[in-house]
C-alpha cells in the first residue's frame, strides 16, 4: 500500500568541498541516485529529487525537508563515481549534518554509499535508521514498505540497521542485479541541468554528460575496493544504452558522454553491436571510458571503439615498474601498455593514464620506470595519486594496523600516504607535482616541434606552461632527493 507521503533522495558529493575537483571543473550530477529515484517513482512512490553536487553547504536539503515533508529520506550516493569511492571525511561530515537535520524532522533515514557500506555502525550511531550493503534498486523497493508498516527487517537482504535493544544487525548481501534491463531508466527529467553545461562550456568548451553501461568489474587488482558492485561484471544491452543517450539527448541537446563504467565493452561483441546501432539510429556523439592495456589489444575492440566514437581512453596504467604491476596483482604487462597506447594514438583516439605511487614496495627505480614510460608514450593527460587504503581490499589488510591515527584523506587533493613507506608523505605530494612537471615540460618541447612543422593549434599554451614548469621541476628534483634520503618514517 502506498503513501501520500513523499520519499526525498539526494546525494553527500558536494563537488565545491573537494577543492581540487572543482577546479577541474567537471562535474556530473548523481548517477546512482537518479537510478534510485527512478526504481522508486516506477515503482509507484512519490519521489522528490534533490542534487547537492554543485551546493557549498546542507542549506538546500534542510530547506528541501520543509518544502516536501518527507517521511523518508534516502541520502544515496553516486556509486558510480570514483571519487565517492575514496571516503573523504569532508563528504562524511556532510553526510552526518544532513542526517542530524532529517532526524529533527523525525525523518526514518536511509544511506547508501561506499563510506557507510564499510562503516555502517558509525552512519547507524549518527542516527541513520537503515544502511544499505551494496547494490540498493532492489533492497529499497523491499525496505520502504517494511519502514512505513513498521515491519521486522530481519529478512531484508544487504541492510544494516539497529534492533529494538539498539543492537546493530548486519543481514546477508542481497545478491547482485543481474538482468540490468530491468532496472528504469535514471531520472534525468528531475535534473536542473543548465548550472552543469555552464559550468563545462565555460570552462572547456564542450558538455558532457555521464552514462553507466556496465557495473562490477571482474578483474581483482588488491587495491581497488568494489563495496557497492563487487567482483561481479554485469551489463545493459547495447539497445538500451542506445535509448539512454537518444532520451538523453533529446533532454538536454548532449553530444559527449563519460561513460563512467569501471571496465567499458568488455562483454565480447558489446561494442561492435553499439557501433551498429549508433549507426542504424544516425546518432552524433563522442565519449570516454575507462580501460585496460590488455583490452585494447584483443580481437577488433579497438578499430569498433574508435569507429563508434571513442574520443579518449584512460588506462589504469598505475605503474611503469613490471614488479609494481605484479605486487598490485594488476594482470598487465608494460609492453601492454606501450603496445595500446602507440595503437590508439594510430587510430586518432586519445590516450589518458591513471598513475599510482607508493605502493608498498616501491623504490626509486621503480618510480623512475613509471617517468620514463610517461615521456616516452606521452598520454594526452595523466591523473596520479598516492596508493590509498580502502575497505575491504588486499592491500588495507596489510596496512590497516598502521591506520589509527588518520585512515581516510579529507578530499581528493589530501594525497597523504597514512602508512609507513619507502619515503616518508611529503616525498609522494611532490612527487606528484614533479610528474606533472615533467609532463608539462615535455609537453612544450613537443609543441616546440609542432611549431617548425607549421602545427600552430593549441601550442602557444603549452609552451607557457613549459616555461611556468621549467624552474619548479628543478626545484622539486631537489626536494625529491631531499625527502628520499629522510627514508621510512
């Protein structure tokens, strides 16, 4: 039986209280909670929507709790997303004032994310009524009726909650969603879009919009964690990916997508069928997705991503050390990924590289490999960070005992290395800024070239920033050697 009473959704990604990610400047509104929001409005409740990922504060949510008097609110974030996968505490502390300010509305509470999936007790002693483990469409279509019949929960799958003693139970993982079909199509008519291409054409140029196609990835490096979607791999068909971006489109005018998938196209045949029914539907558009090495070289997945509009490609390269590669349990080669990216560049399609630093393990060599396999492919941009803890992985419960004192970065520019390392944390926050010195350098001297060739397009730009760079790499090559002789702290 449903009620007249309305369930509000929204989301604790507040893109302005990650300094570096609004910086960058691309924001995307909350995937995974449009997805909710639609399960839910299919499902025949009375949904309101609110997007916090370009709001500074929890002004706006306390004022959605007086506008529509919710009995339910479900804080769910964008699992989609990688940055929410990080945990930052700045997102936590958000997270916690909107649960405060629904708890004086006597509001029943629902979260869903990664940072309350793996510490669901903190969320629950904050005054959360339900978290949820994992996957959600399915949980909440089950979960809302018990919360407003008052029903046991005790048969509910992948929830969290506390008894009527105030005991924390923690049920089974509700298995994955298989048949990604079934699920409604995200709620993209309830999004304010127009703040978001704003802030992409002034900043860029261009709009771009985010498309999952995919969950789960298959592949078990140690370090990367998978609360929400596991180690299962699961995809739409290629026909209603079609239909998002046709519906997408006709929205909001859209001609490049982030298909923010963990692995894209991985089932054989998917993008050869995408290809096709881009073609048959005479679709424009561009995208990029993230991918691996080895992909790239099987079969002819390269020549249907480049033909159906793969703009960019980022590989989680993470190291130029085969060693590293090996520790990390990555299942790549080096010479996979100097043979993928000179074969994307052949095809025109751009190249990007995730880079990890200081994994355990890892000396100076093996970070001197990963220089040099960046200047010698010179990707089209490159994304560093420093090896990082999470929940449930390999590599947390190796380290995990030296977490105490700080075990999660407060945003995504912390970049601090919260375990004992070769180097001690300052040595990897400049290491950082040397890369991408380096990076910009040769950069310059590359447009130097272009130049003479008569290529002037974009140069000018590069060549002040080789010219910026220029006297900081000197100077970060000096402190790098200076941190390095610190050692372990």
């Amino acid at each position: 039986m449903k009620s007249d009473k309305t369930i509000l959704l929204t989301n604790t990604y507040f893109y302005p209280l990650d300094k570096k990610q609004w910086e960058t400047a691309q924001p995307y509104p909350p995937l995974g909670t449009l997805w909710a929001t639609s399960t839910l409005r299919e499902a025949g409740y009375a949904v309101s929507f609110l997007d916090n990922c370009l709001e500074t504060t929890t002004y706006n949510f306390s004022e959605a709790l007086e506008t529509y008097s919710p009995d339910i609110v479900i804080i769910y974030d964008d699992g989609f997303n990688y940055l929410t996968k990080m945990c930052l505490t700045v997102m936590r502390d958000a997270c916690f004032e909107m649960i405060e300010a629904a708890k004086e509305k006597n509001c029943q509470i629902i979260v869903s994310s990664s940072d309350s999936t793996d510490h669901y007790g903190q969320y629950l002693e904050k005054g959360a009524d339900v978290i949820l483990l994992g996957e959600g469409e399915e949980t909440l279509k089950e979960l809302i009726p018990a919360l407003r019949t008052e029903v046991s929960k005790d048969n509910i799958l992948g929830i969290a909650y506390k008894d009527a003693l105030g005991i924390v139970k923690r049920n089974e993982r509700r298995p994955v969603i298989k048949e990604l079909d079934s699920i409604a199509l995200p709620a993209w008519d309830l999004v304010d879009i127009e703040p978001y291409r704003k802030i992409w054409l002034d900043r860029h140029g261009y709009f771009t919009l985010n498309i999952a196609t995919t969950r789960g990835c298959p592949y078990k490096c140690n370090w990367c964690a998978k609360p929400i979607y596991g180690n299962r791999y699961n995809s739409r068909t290629p026909e209603q990916v079609i239909e998002e971006i046709e519906w997408v489109q006709s929205l909001f005018g859209v001609h490049y997508f982030w298909m923010c998938d963990d692995i894209f196209g991985l089932k054989p045949n998917w993008v050869q069928q995408f290809l096709a029914l881009k073609k048959e539907r005479k679709l424009s558009f561009r995208y990029k997705i993230q991918s691996r090495a080895d992909l790239m070289l099987k079969d002819n997945n390269l020549d249907a991503l480049a033909d159906s509009g793969a703009d960019i490609i980022w590989l989680g390269a993470e190291s130029g050390s085969q060693a590293i590669l090996d520790a990390m349990d990555k299942g790549t080669t080096i010479e996979q990924i100097y043979t993928a990216t000179r074969n994307l560049k052949a095809r025109d399609v751009r190249v990007a590289f995730f880079l990890q630093f200081g994994y355990p393990g890892e000396g100076f060599d093996d970070i001197m490999k990963t220089m040099k396999m960046v200047l010698d492919l010179m990707p089209d941009e490159i994304g560093i960070s420093v090896s990082y803890p999470l929940p449930g992985t390999t590599f947390y419960e190796n380290v995990k005992h030296e977490l105490s004192q700080k075990a999660n970065w407060s945003d995504s520019d912390d970049l601090d290395l919260m375990f004992s390392n070769t180097y001690p944390p300052i040595f990897y926050k400049t290491l950082h800024r040397y890369v991408h010195s380096r990076y910009n350098i040769r950069k310059g001297r590359n447009a130097m070239y272009n130049i003479l060739r008569g290529r002037l397009k974009g140069s000018g730009r590069k060549l002040l920033k080789m010219g910026y760079h220029l006297p900081l790499t000197l100077h970060r090559r000096w402190l790098l050697h200076k941190y390095a002789k610190q050692g372990k702290v």
